[in-house]
C-alpha cells in the first residue's frame, strides 16, 4: 500500500488510506473533510457527456487555469458518452503528456498540496493527476554571495525544477542522477541529491541518502536545516558541507566525485563532502592562468592567517615580549597608549566586538545605505575612540587589517568560522602570550586532525597524505596536468579524468 513520507499528523490514517471509489460525492466528501477551511483549494463541479459528473481539485495560485480549462476540460467536455468510460479512454481524451494515474485519497491530497490538478470522475475508479503549475519565481541571475570576475553568471533561484534543469544543461550524461526525497511533516519540501555514477564513491552516496532519509522535521524551510541535521559533528565550529548559488560550482564537485544536495525554495546547494581546503578555493581560480590563479590562492592562505592571528600576535608581543618589537617601533606604540585606560587584551576585544558588530549592521541594513553606513561608523568610531583615548591608533589599524583579511574567504560559513575563533586564540594570547597563542593552534590543527566530512579526512590531502591532490592545493596546477581526480572524493576505478598524453602540445 502507499506509504506516504513523511507522515502528515493532520491527517487521519483511516482517511488516507482510503481507495478512490467509483462514488465521485463519497470521494469529494473525504477530500472536503480533509481540506475544512482551506479557502485555497478549489473543488470545481462539471458536467461531461452523458450527464457524467466530474471534478477538478487544484490550489489556487498553483495551477494555470487557462491551460486546466483549454486543454483538460473542453476536451472532456465535447467527448462522446463513450470516450470517458473508463480511465484509458478519458488519459486519450486530453491534450496534456504529463499525468499521472491515483487510486487512493493521500495521493490525491499530495498531489493536490504538491501544486497538481486531480480531476475525479463518477462510475470510474481512481482518480488522475495532470501537471499543469504555475508559479511566480524569481528569474535566473548573477549570484551575490560569489561573484566572480570571469565566469559564468547564471545563479541558482527558489525553484527546485530550474536549479537541476541548470545542471543537466551542464552535464549532459545518462550518468547524472537524481534521487528526490520529501522531507518535513508539515512543509514537505522537495530535495534532490545529484551525484555521478561511477565517479562517486558508492559508500559516499550511501551515507549521504541515509542521513537524508533519517530527517524528522516538521518543516525544512532552508537547506541550512538539512546541513545541520547530516553534518558529522554539530559542536565544530568548521562547516563540514560546501554551499554554492552557482551552478558551475556544483558541476565542477560533481566532476571530483562529490555529492549535491539541492533543496526546493532556496538558491544555497549543499556539496558533500568538504574539506578545509575545498572551503578556501574559489571558481576563479580556475577560470584565470593558473599563475594567476595560484597567486591569488597563496594571498587568500597568507590573509587568512592574518585574519586569524594578527590581533593574537599584537596582543601577545605588547602584553608579553617587548623584545620582539623593535625599540624605535616599540616607543612609538608606548607613547600611542600612554593614555589608554585598558590593557591590550581589553582593548582588542572592545574594537574587534565593535567591528564585528558595524559588519552585522552592514549586512542586516538595506542594501541601498548598509555599505555607507558600515564604512562610515568604522571610521566615525575608530577616529572617535582614538581621540578619547579609549583604543590606540596602532590597535585600530590591526583590526581594519583583520576585518579587511577575513573577506578574502570565498566561502561565507568559512569567513564566520574565522572570525569565532579569533577571540579565543586573541584571549589565550592575552593571558599566556605566544605560549597561549601556539597552544590554541595545536587545538584547532588537532581538532582538524581528528575532523570527518561523510568519511573524509577534513584536512585531506595533507592529513592523510594523498600526493597527487596536493597539486590542487598548495597552486593550482595547469589543467592539462590535473589528470585525477581526488582519492578521497571519487571512485577508485574512475580517478582518471583525461589521458596524459592527450594535452601534449607541439612547441614547434
């Protein structure tokens, strides 16, 4: 029997389960009980030939009503008494390819809140299913959050059929799948987990699709809900999933071996697994000269060492090791923070806090005045605190190098992990130095260390070492001697992606 997942807890079993009889008002009476006060969901009564009675269920909004009417209804409408007999004569009768056949109430119900138009008739059993939606969505555009210099401009939107039909336009192959879930006992929304077959590792796919399986919500709003719930450690402050808005992201995963997880009503795909280095590569790095793409790829490594350390280190060496810092430096710092009422730890915190929060206004505000009013109240504050003497000048130019360090980070859930983990290096900095500053290093390596992302290794191809990815990491070789693909991402039998003799070229 049909097992609907997930379960809806309005509707009762008994119901749910009932066969669509051949008694069209004993149908339409379970169906009207099922939807009480659903003003959206429309019942239209007609007459066929015959005197036949008929009945069309859609929501309103969902379905084009034009179409329902010139392609379903007036057919029906003008067919003889016996071309509506039985349901293989009244599929023959309309002009619509995408039906569906149903023979219990909870499919008719989905299918209904799914966006469909059922049509039930009297004296034949069953019911049928025909897609006829119509939805307002936004149109394919320039993603946002990753925009690029020279790439590709098309974005992922809300709508789950547009966001795969961007992919299949890319991948054209048998060997991409689909596999579709419905997850949220209330919400229902569609997902699709997209991989490769023969490139993907089977235990990956395994993993993945159980977890998936294995979500009991009542609502999935956003694929952030999903991440959460299938992630391997929800107490890392790491992301253990890639997210992407651009479609030639999630191919070129797909192409490594990965695994895409893309959810109805939302832009952000999920790409499974990740690795702390696949977090901090950008799309343009492989569309710009691979001198140019592993340059900027070695200043996006060293900015992020400042990003994370910089206020560490100031903190350290001006609390603890004058030694370091050069006298004529180091007079000039004292004679800046003469008058400054706090210690250096404090008074990091203060700015760094300050920072962090005139970059939330910035974000929250509307787009049209956000960036002024961010970059204006860092200067306003910065320029204010100075002169009250509560925050120095060299303090002040530590953290605008930080803040400028962390947008580096192509990934938007990287750049947050960072900036979270700066505060506890800054305060064991503070209190014990370069001492407290290497031990909070050795904490986060070893919790990196120890870090899995469905099985693999977060710091995979250093930790373990798998020597032919390390080419894609530390520079970005050129593409003609990128022959495999990762180890820990793709199938052990498909790791080549071209022959090596196939780039050769004449230098004559």
């Amino acid at each position: 029997m049909y097992q609907p997942f997930p379960e809806d807890p309005s509707i009762d079993k008994e119901v749910f389960h009932t066969l669509v009889s051949t008694d069209l008002s004993s149908n339409i009476l379970h169906l009207q009980t099922i939807f009480t006060a659903c003003d959206d969901v429309v019942f239209s009564s007609i007459h066929l030939a015959s005197d036949l009675q008929a009945s069309v269920l859609y929501l309103r909004g969902m379905v084009n009503v034009e179409l329902l009417d010139g392609y379903v209804l007036e057919p029906l409408k003008k067919a003889s008494a016996g071309t509506v007999e039985s349901m293989d004569k009244m599929m023959s009768c309309i002009s619509v390819s995408d039906f569906k056949e149903l023979r219990i109430i909870g499919e008719v119900i989905n299918e209904v809140l799914g966006g469909k138009a059922v049509l039930l008739l009297d004296t034949i059993e069953g019911a049928l299913s025909i897609e006829l939606s119509q939805s307002e969505g936004r149109a394919v555009e320039e993603p946002l959050a990753e925009s690029v210099v020279r790439g590709p401009r098309e974005g992922f939107v809300e709508s789950l059929i547009v966001n795969t039909s961007l992919i299949r336009k890319r991948l054209k192959t048998p060997a991409l799948k689909f596999v579709s879930f419905t997850l949220g006992n209330y919400s229902k929304t569609n997902i699709t987990m997209a991989y490769i077959q023969g490139i993907a590792k089977p235990e990956i796919i395994i993993k993945v699709s159980e977890r998936i399986s294995q979500i009991k919500l009542d609502g999935v709003l956003e694929s952030g809900y999903i991440e959460e719930m299938i992630e391997n450690n929800i107490y890392s402050p790491f992301p253990q999933l890639q997210t992407t808005e651009r479609p030639d992201v999630a191919v070129s995963s797909l192409l490594e071996g990965r695994v895409v997880i893309i959810t109805d009503n939302t832009p952000i795909a999920l790409i499974a697994p990740a690795t702390f280095w696949s977090l901090m590569q950008s799309p343009e790095d492989y569309y710009q000269r691979f001198l140019i793409g592993s340059l900027i790829r070695w200043l996006r490594y060293t900015f992020f060492l400042i990003a994370m350390l910089a206020p560490a280190i100031y903190v350290a060496v001006l609390t603890f090791h004058h030694e370091m810092v050069p006298t004529t430096l180091l007079l000039r710092v004292a004679k800046s923070r003469e008058e400054i009422p706090f210690p250096a730890l404090v008074e990091a915190l203060i700015m760094e806090v300050t920072f962090e929060a005139l970059r939330e206004a910035g974000v929250r505000l509307p787009r049209q005045v956000g960036s002024a009013v961010s970059i204006v109240g860092a200067l306003v504050i910065g320029q204010a605190a100075i002169q009250a003497g509560l925050v120095s000048a060299p303090m002040v130019m530590v953290v605008a190098i930080t803040g400028i360090s962390s947008f580096m980070m192509p990934q938007y859930s990287a750049g947050i992990s960072l900036r979270m983990l700066r505060f506890p290096i800054m305060i064991l900095s503070g209190i014990l130095g370069l001492f407290g500053l290497v031990l909070g290093l050795l904490l986060i390596i070893s919790h990196l260390c120890i870090l899995r992302s469905f099985g693999v290794p977060y710091l995979a191809p250093f930790a373990p070492i798998y020597p032919k990815g390390i080419k894609d990491v530390l520079f970005r070789a050129p593409i003609s001697k990128m022959n495999t693909r990762p180890a820990f991402y793709a199938d052990k039998d498909n790791l080549k992606r071209q022959p090596e003799h196939s780039n050769k070229r004449n230098k004559n």
